[in-house]
C-alpha cells in the first residue's frame, strides 16, 4: 500500500498544481479508484460499480466544462459519491451520510494503519539514516549557502539566477503538500475498502399518539394548500393584464416576487413528511388515513412547484437566465423527482406493509444522474444565448456576460462590434484564455474557445465603456 499510496502522491504533485481543472485531475481521480478498486473487488455489487462510473462521470466534467461553480460542485460530489461506493452503505439514511464522509473519518486512523507497514519494511535500516542525512544536508547547506550570499554579492547573484532560473524551486512546497494530502486520502480510501461501513441502524423513536394530534394539523395543511394551488391555477391561466390590473405589479415582479418562497415550502413539506411517517407508530386504518394527507400533500406541493418553475419562466422571458435562476430551476426538477419517489414508496411501503429501503439509494443516484444532466446542459452557455436573444444588443449586460466560463464564448462571439471585443475580453481575464493550458489543464471548452478566438480575434482599438450598459436587472445575481 506504501508505493501505491506514494505513486497516487506523486502523480498528484506532477498532473495537479498550477493549472486549472482539466485532464490532470482527471488523471489523478482515476490513479485514486485503481488503487482502491484491489481492495473492494471481492464486494462490488451493482450498486456500488454503479455509484463508482457516475462518481466517475461527475470528476470527467471537469474536462468538458470551464465554469469554476459547476466543475467545483460536481468535484465534490463525485468525490462523496466514490466514497459512498467504497463504503458499501447507503441502506438508510444514516448510511448514506456515514458512506458519504466514510473516507474524510478515515484520514484519522490512517497513520496507525501505515505505521505498522513502515516498521515492517526490510529497508528500513538503511531508509532512516538516509533520509536523516539527506535532511542534514539540506539544513547545513541552506545555513552556510544563506550566510556565504550575505557575505559576497556575486555568489548571491550566481545562487539567484539558479534559482530563479528553475520553476520547480518555487513549486516544491506545494508540490510536497499535494504529494502527502493525496497519499494520504488514497490510504483512507483503501481503509475505507478493506473495513467496510457498518450500516448504522436509526434509533426506533416511533411513539403512538392520538389520532387528533395529527389529522387536524395535517387537514388544515392540506386545505391551506389545496386554497392555494386553487389560486394559483387562475394565475397561470390568466392573462397579463388580469395579474397586473389584481396585483398592481407587472407580470415578472409578480413572477419574481415568489418562487424561492414556493421551493423553500416544497422543502418544508418534505421535511414534514419525513417525522409523519417515521416518528408516529400506526396501525389499521390509521396507516391509510396518514398515507392519504400526507399523498394529497405531496401532490398539491408538486402543483406548487410547478406554479414556481412557471413564475421563473416568467421572470427569465424578461431578464434572461442567469446562474442563479438557472441552478434554482433545476432544482425545482429535481425536487420534483424526490417527490415522485416518496409517493412511490409511500405506496409501497402500504401495499407491502413494509420499509422502501431503497429509497435513499434512489435519491443519491437520481441526484447523481441530475447534476451530470445539469452539467450536460451546459448552464453558463444557455445564459450567454438566453440573455442575448431575450434583452437584444441594445438591453444587453454585458458586465454579466463578462464573468461566465470559457463555454459561453461561442454564443458570445455573435455579438456585433463593439460589444463582441469588450465581453469577450472580459472573458478572456477571467478564464485565462489568452495563454495555452499546459498538459495537465487540457479542457474542451476553453480548447473550443480559443479556437472560436483565434478564428476572430478580440479587436484591441474598440472603446468600451467604464461601466457596461443594460437593462437593470435588480436580481441578476
């Protein structure tokens, strides 16, 4: 385990620092899963090589797509999910908590689990005063070498330009740290595959209570709701002018004025459904009367959400989309999705009589599958195109435009003059598109961009404005 723990480390220090992410660390999360793979061969079930390739599809965006605050969100989910599928848990929800942070707990026994291999090496006679020496060396030489160039001017010219003259000089110390931070979290993911989780088993906090603690609040809720989507179903049927003339505000402040509420209610709903249905103890017809609130709850919530989804299509038909509304409308998708699964368990778990146990399995991979859906989309490009085509050149804020990823370039570029020049340049700073990636930063959609520029130049002698016009929008962030 020492040497591929060392190699992993040492692919990291070399493929990793000073690039951006792109094929080397790519390259890396591959090295990391062949080294744990050995480990865990003799238990992989469907699920777990299943959470693997998607774990894997998450870390490969980082080769396709530029945008810093979707690669880094689907980094770290890939990285949960690898975890996840080394640990081999994920029947409850605890479990999959405890898979999810499996590899993060085991960095702390790992210097014990390495320990006993470092005592054990043949080699390690001659290894300890070697490497004792070697640190000797480097001590003496930096005291006398630093005393000898405060002494001569030349000798100190001569150890500047060696030094300056090699790149490695300065990129040692984080080289060193990736090398040990790497090793290290390859030797807890082997942990991780040789002492598999242990499933924990959720606490039975189920108590028996009367009928009317719950039927009343939960009738009202369905009644309060049902009022609700009754309004709501007039609104998105309306007219323009009938929204306006009964709120006084336009149609896209109206829009704008309450989908983030709405999601964050289908976010309560779950929440209650979750303590209804394993908090209280029920039996007979109590099992189907709770099951039929909490069904006609869910399914006035999804109506709900979708009035939401319908106010932030409003809202973008007269501002656009941005990063924000783009993230938000996917997340009302995929909110949908976990509701359809409770009804669907909920269901089964009446007909069965028993526990859907794979509905939290069911809920990672459809969060999984999602944000790799949403990285397909590709959400920095359908802002750039939406924006441009919603609000025209002359409306346009190009300050926005300016901060998107190196994947917008292409909707960009079919801007008119001067415009074109003064976002494209902006994007250009903000991704470094001006320079090559080296090997390690190899990514398609700044490749893709460089080729759209190349092709077109950004014209130099254009005069941009100190700051870019555009409709304001009060809630473009």
């Amino acid at each position: 385990m020492l040497p591929v723990s060392a190699a992993v480390g040492l692919l990291a220090a070399f493929a990793v620092p000073y690039s951006r992410a792109g094929l080397g660390l790519v390259l890396v999360a591959v090295a990391m899963g062949a080294a744990a793979i050995p480990a865990v061969r003799r238990r992989i079930t469907p699920w777990s090589a299943g959470m693997g390739v998607v774990a894997y599809g998450l870390v490969a965006v980082a080769m396709f797509r530029d945008a810093d605050w979707l690669v880094g969100l689907l980094l770290l989910a890939g990285f949960l999910t690898a975890a996840l599928a080394l640990s081999g848990a994920g029947r409850g929800w605890l479990g999959v908590a405890r898979g999810g942070a499996s590899v993060i707990l085991g960095l702390l026994p790992v210097p014990w689990f390495l320990g006993p291999q470092v005592k054990g090496m043949a080699v390690r006679r001659r290894l300890m005063p070697l490497l004792i020496g070697g640190g000797l060396t480097i001590v003496l030489v930096g005291v006398f070498g630093a005393l000898f160039a405060s002494a001569d001017a030349i000798f100190a010219q001569a150890v500047q330009r060696v030094f300056s003259a090699q790149d490695w000089a300065e990129t040692v110390p984080l080289r060193i740290l990736l090398f040990a931070v790497f090793g290290f979290v390859v030797a807890s993911a082997v942990l991780v595959g040789l002492r598999p989780v242990v499933e924990p088993k959720a606490p039975d906090l189920r108590v028996t209570v009367s009928r009317g603690l719950w039927v009343t609040p939960l009738t009202a809720l369905n009644l309060l709701f049902a009022t609700f989507v009754g309004m709501q179903l007039t609104v998105l049927f309306g007219s323009t002018d009938w929204v306006a003339s009964a709120t006084g505000l336009t149609y896209a402040e109206y829009a704008r004025s309450g989908f983030f509420q709405l999601v964050i209610v289908s976010v309560f709903v779950l929440a209650i459904v979750a303590v209804a249905s394993g908090a209280v103890e029920l039996r007979g017809v109590d099992r189907w009367l709770m099951a039929g609130l909490l069904g006609v709850l869910c399914a006035l919530t999804m109506v709900i959400l979708f009035s939401a989804l319908h106010r932030l299509d409003l809202y973008a038909e007269v501002y656009g989309l941005s990063r924000l509304r783009a993230s938000v409308e996917a997340t009302i998708w995929w909110l949908g999705g976990i509701f359809v699964l409770v009804l669907v368990a909920g269901a089964v778990r009446l007909i069965r009589r028993g526990h859907a146990g794979w509905l939290p399995r069911a809920v990672v991979a459809m969060t999984s599958v999602a944000l790799l859906a949403f990285a397909v989309w590709n959400p920095d490009l359908r802002v750039a195109e939406t924006q441009i085509a919603i609000r025209g050149v002359d409306r346009i804020d190009l300050d926005y435009l300016g901060d998107l990823g190196a994947e917008a370039v292409p909707a960009l570029d079919r801007l008119p003059e001067p415009s074109r020049s003064c976002v494209l340049a902006a994007v250009v700073r903000a991704n470094e598109l001006d320079r090559p990636d080296p090997w390690n930063g190899w990514n398609l959609a700044r490749r893709q961009a460089r080729e759209v520029l190349e092709r077109r130049p950004v014209l130099k002698a254009v005069s941009c404005p100190q700051t870019f016009y555009g409709l304001e929008d009060p809630y473009r962030d």
